[in-house]
C-alpha cells in the first residue's frame, strides 16, 4: 500500500525536480533585461523559483502528513493493472503501429479479466482498430501510426 | 441596454438555424456521453472535438463545442444520481442528496429536481453574459498591457487565494502551467527556451495533450482505483412526475437564487463550476431549517444548490473568456484555445470585430439549454443502459481515445509519451489535493500574461513603478493581493471548515 505522506513527498520532489530544472535552462537563456526589454528567460525563472520554493514547502508539509493509507493493495493493484499495460501499450505504438497495438492492447485487458467469452473478447479487440480506422483514417483523414515493422513490409 | 437586446436577437438570427440546431443536438448528445462515462469528462470531450471544427464556421465550431460543454455537465448529474458516481468532478456534491433520493424510489423527481436547478442556473448566467458581457468588454478597451496583466494576476490570485485546494499547491500547479506555456519559441525574442534538449519541444505542449492527460488518464486511474460497482436504480421516467417537480421547483427560489449567485461568482473569478457546487452545497447546509430533515438523505435543496451552482459556474465562466479573454474554467480554456486556433482573438475585440461570432453564441447558450434538458431527460434510460457496460471494457477504449486524441494534435508520438506523463502527474495532483484547472489554465494564457507583462515593461523600461501608475491598475493589483491574502488571514482568525476543504479541481 501506500500512504499518503508518501504521495505528498513523492509529488512535491516531482515538481521540485521540474522547477529547479526550469530555473537552470532559463538562465541559459538569459535572464533580466536586455536590448529587446525583458529577457526571455526571465519569465520562465520567476515560475521555476516558484515552482521550486513551493515545492520545498509542500515537501516540507508532506513530511509531516500521517502514515494514513491512501491506496490500499488491492487498488493499488488494480491501478497496476490498468498502468501497466497502459505503458505497454504506449511503448508498442511506434513499432506496432497504432491499430496492432489497440487491438493487442484491449485484447489483454479486456481477456485479463476472464469474465467475457473469448469470442466476445476478441469482437471487441477488433472493434477497437477498425473504429478507428473508419473515424480518424477514412471519415477525418488524420493517418495513425501504422508502425514501423508494418511499414517494412509496405503496409 | 436597449443595443444589447437588439444584438441578443441578432444573435438569435444566428443561432436558430436548422443547421445550428443540429450542432446543438450532436453537441448535447456527445457531451451526455462524455458526461456520463467516467475517465471522460467535459474538457477531455471538448478537446477531443476541436480538431473536427477547423473547417468550420467559428460560430458554428462554437455552437459545437459549448454544447457539449452544457450536455456534458447534465450527463455528470444522470450518473450522480443513479448510480452514485459522479460523471464529472463538478457533479459529486450531487450524489450528496441525489442518489439517496433516487434510492428511495423517487429517481424522476431527483432527476427532474437536478436538470430544473441546473437549467435555471445556466439561465442565470447566460443572462448574466448577455446584460453584462459587452459592458465589460467595452470597458476593457481602454486596458493597455500593465491593465492585461494586473487582471490576470487578479483572476490568479483568486485562484490560489479561494480555489478551496492548498495555496502553495496551487501555487505550484498555476506555475507548472507557466512554465510549460514557455516551452518552445519565445514569442516575443524568437529564442528557444526550455527545451531541455529535447528538439521537438520547439514547438511547444500544446494543451490538449495536458487535458487528456490530466484529465482523462488521471481521472481514469482514480477510477480503477475507486473500483465502482453500479448498483443502478431504476432508470424509468416518469414523465408527470417530471412535470410535477419542475412546476414545484418555485418553493426553493431562495435556495435557487442564492447557489446561482455562488455559481456566478465561481465561474467569473475562475473559481470554476467543481468548487462552486462544493460550496454552494455548504452554503445550503448551513441555511437548512432546524427540523426539517437532514442534508443527505434525500432533501431537494441538497440537489438544487449543486445543481444550480455547477451551472451558473459553468455558464459564466465564458463570461470572462468572451470578454477579457480569461476562461473561467478548464473547459472555457480549451474552447479559448478554440478560438485562438480558429484565428479569433479572445477578449474585447471581439465584440468589436466578430459580433456575429459572440452574439451567436450567446443566443445559442439560451436554445441549447433548452435543447439540453429536453434531451437529457428523453434519454436518461439509454445513457443509463451504457453504464452496465463493464468498467473493464470502458477502461482501455478510453484510455485508447485520449492516446488517439493527444496523437492527432500534431501527429506526433512525443505528445503520446507527454499525455502519458501528465497522466502520472493528474493522477498524484489528485491524490494530493492539487488543482488541475489552474494548470491548464496557464498552459492556455500563460503566454498571453507573459507578453503583457514584457509590454508593460517596455513601456516603463524596467519599472515595476507601471502596476501602480494609474488608479485603475493599482485596483487591479490591489485587489488580487487581497483575494491572494484575505481568504489565508481568514482561515488563520476562524477553526478550519471541513465541508469546504474537499472542494477540487
């Protein structure tokens, strides 16, 4: 499980991480005021301290929130369960394509449960790619990745 | 006032055409269904949509898009009531009195409670736009850039000041949004800033990818999370009843007037319609009756305040997008970042040069609401019917749509890995009590306020002395360090109120 104290230090480091690295690129860029009136970094340095300096303060808080559970096991579990192969799915688009991988992708999930008949569960994988195809393809014209192993065989 | 009727019955010319009239049914019907599926809500929906308007007439594109917005909000309430879950952020103070209601056998009269609150909510703000918009307007021609940037630092500082969540975590999210606003090309110097070596950050994140992300990726793991069982009530309507109640809905004028008040004040400072139905809810508790039954088993005035709040809010917040250019609420950002791709300009001008343009879709917001309770209340049973679809099965199909919606933006996979990280990033904000509009927000005017406050000091060179150089913007800052200050010397004089903490978003 996790708790909630963890949820606040983990965000707060996030975002700490972010606005320090927000405030380092804008002094690259140049800071204070040059020919052209304000430097363009200056307004991305003002936010990045912000960022920053709030940050520490909510790190700050965060440490001192109770150990109170805010995601038991078993959520946690079922959050795992849609992430994961949520980030496989993502991680598949470039090489699948976007039609082989919703189709594998719903096809995991959706048979992960066991709780439709296969035939049930492969109809809605292929409904999935071929809406699709039919909206974004066909009716929009706005071409998904096809991927690159499709790509090689010339699809 | 007299030129504002003429021009709302110029606007009605406009709106009430067959082919407008269509849009709005499609608009509703779309919005209904975001509404009511979980993981899909009204931002995610009207983004989603954007891309099909380009072509479009921007009245028309409009027209499309605020009604989904209004069809989006009705279909949060339909899943608050029967099933306990709420479709939207801005419908959960609904389930509050909703769902017992429902429970108790009378689902027509909480349905028909709810859509007359809403609707009358909405009326209050569109009423509001049309007698107040163009006044506004016209005033703000005469802001210069020191202007510009005082009353967004004004709509800011409200936000961290009376959004509800942390300051400092508002704080941090408004700035989140600034800085990835600044992502790409510097508009006014043409140097690449933030990239952070990544080359094809240049172009910036644009976003859409940030509401799909935000909203759809990390609503959806809230979701999953939640682990929702839909243990629906009937769905039948009962179409007298509806009647019965609406014809009813008089008795709690009181309760009617003061949430739409409450809503027009949350959706003009972009306090957004989630926090004003909180607090509308709140406000309501605190004014019940002694003796009459208790806030959340089932009292009307526990559905009328949200209701009527979540509305108003919703409505008012184009106020301020039409006629300063500041949306006040996620959604009017993303309609805002709209009509910046369509080539409007949002702000005052527009009633100048695009008169058409507003005064179309002022028109509209009346007919569309229409349109929406009509709608809504004729096909509760069918959007019910979708809510028996498994969740396991809704899940990937949604989460697929948003990885589909955030590609299409550019067609670039980057904006698919970007999606998936502010997913991770909604996700914890959530858990954490952060807001997400404020961060959209940003990502949408953070520009246009940085470019004002560049202006101002070009025109100043370098002197801050610009903010305080004539009485109206010293007002104007003044006035954000009070909503900035206030609400935190409040709380610091006065015990913590808990049913005002849990409001989000």
């Amino acid at each position: 499980m996790i708790s909630q104290r963890a949820i606040e230090v983990t965000t707060a480091v996030l975002t700490g991480i972010f606005g320090v690295a927000v405030v380092v690129s804008s002094m690259e860029v140049g800071i204070g005021w040059g020919e052209k009136g304000v430097d363009a970094g200056t307004f991305p340095l003002i936010v990045g301290s912000a960022i920053a300096l709030g940050s520490l303060y909510n790190l700050a808080r965060g440490v001192l929130v109770g150990h109170e559970i805010a995601v038991s096991w078993p959520a946690l579990r079922r959050v795992a369960g849609l992430f994961v192969p949520a980030a496989v799915f993502i991680a598949l688009i470039p090489s699948f394509g976007m039609y082989a991988a919703s189709f594998a992708y719903t096809l995991a999930t959706v048979g992960w449960q066991r709780k439709l008949p296969p035939w049930k569960t492969v109809a809605v994988a292929l409904a999935v790619p071929l809406f699709l195809y039919v909206v974004f393809e066909k009716a929009f014209v706005v071409t998904l990745p096809h991927g690159t192993l499709f790509e090689m065989m010339g699809f | 006032m007299e030129s504002n009727i003429e021009s709302l019955m110029h606007g009605f010319g406009i709106a009430i055409t067959m082919q407008h009239i269509l849009l709005m049914v499609v608009g509703v019907l779309l919005g209904i269904l975001v509404g009511v599926l979980p993981g899909l809500g009204a931002p995610n929906g009207v983004s989603l949509l954007l891309p099909l308007t380009f072509g479009m007439q921007p009245v028309s594109a409009i027209i499309l898009l605020s009604s989904m917005y209004w069809g989006a909000l009705f279909g949060g309430s339909v899943t608050s009531i029967l099933f306990n879950i709420p479709g939207e952020p801005s419908s959960v103070a609904t389930t509050f009195d909703g769902y017992p209601m429902a429970r108790d056998g009378r689902p027509s009269t909480a349905l028909a409670t709810a859509f007359g609150s809403a609707a009358f909510g909405a009326l209050v703000g569109v009423v509001l736009i049309t007698l107040v918009a163009s006044w506004v307007a016209q005033f703000a021609l005469r802001f210069g850039p020191p202007e510009y940037f005082a009353v967004y630092f004004l709509a800011f500082a409200s936000f961290v000041g009376m959004g509800g969540t942390p300051p400092i975590k508002t704080l941090v999210a408004l700035s989140i949004g600034f800085a990835i606003a600044a992502i790409g090309i510097d508009t006014v110097s043409g140097s690449v800033r933030l990239t952070f070596g990544v080359p094809e950050l240049v172009k910036g994140v644009d976003f859409v990818v940030a509401v799909m992300g935000l909203f759809g990726i990390g609503e959806l793991l809230l979701a999953v999370e939640e682990e929702m069982h839909a243990k629906a009530v009937s769905s039948k309507i009962d179409w007298r009843e509806v009647l019965r109640t609406i014809a009813g809905l008089p008795r709690y004028g009181g309760t009617l007037l003061r949430s739409a008040a409450i809503g027009c004040w949350m959706g003009i400072t972009p306090g957004g319609p989630t926090a004003a139905s909180f607090m509308s809810y709140g406000v309501a508790k605190r004014f019940a009756r002694k003796g009459s039954r208790p806030f959340g088993t089932g009292v009307p005035e526990g559905i009328v305040a949200p209701e009527a709040a979540d509305h108003s809010a919703g409505t008012s917040a184009l106020l301020p997008m039409l006629s300063l250019g500041i949306p006040g609420s996620a959604t009017a950002a993303v309609m805002m970042g709209g009509l910046m791709i369509w080539g409007l300009n949002p702000g005052p001008m527009l009633f100048v040069d695009q008169r058409d343009f507003v005064w179309g879709l002022i028109a509209s917001m009346y007919v569309s609401n229409i349109v929406a309770v009509v709608l809504v209340l004729a096909t509760v049973p069918m959007f019910a019917a979708l809510m028996r679809i498994p969740f396991f099965i809704i899940a990937p199909l949604i989460f697929i749509i948003c990885t589909v919606g955030a590609y299409s933006v550019s067609n670039s996979y980057l904006d698919v890995v970007l999606m998936f990280g502010f997913g991770i990033l909604g996700y914890l904000f959530k858990k954490a009590a952060y807001p997400l509009a404020p961060l959209v927000l940003a990502i949408v005017i953070g520009d246009k306020a940085e470019d004002a406050f560049r202006q101002a000091m070009l025109m100043s060179k370098g002197s801050l002395g610009i903010f305080f150089s004539s009485p109206l913007v010293t007002c104007l800052i003044l006035g954000g360090f009070a909503f900035l200050l206030v609400p935190q010397l409040m709380k610091l004089a006065r015990p913590r109120r808990p049913d005002l903490e849990a409001t989000e978003v």
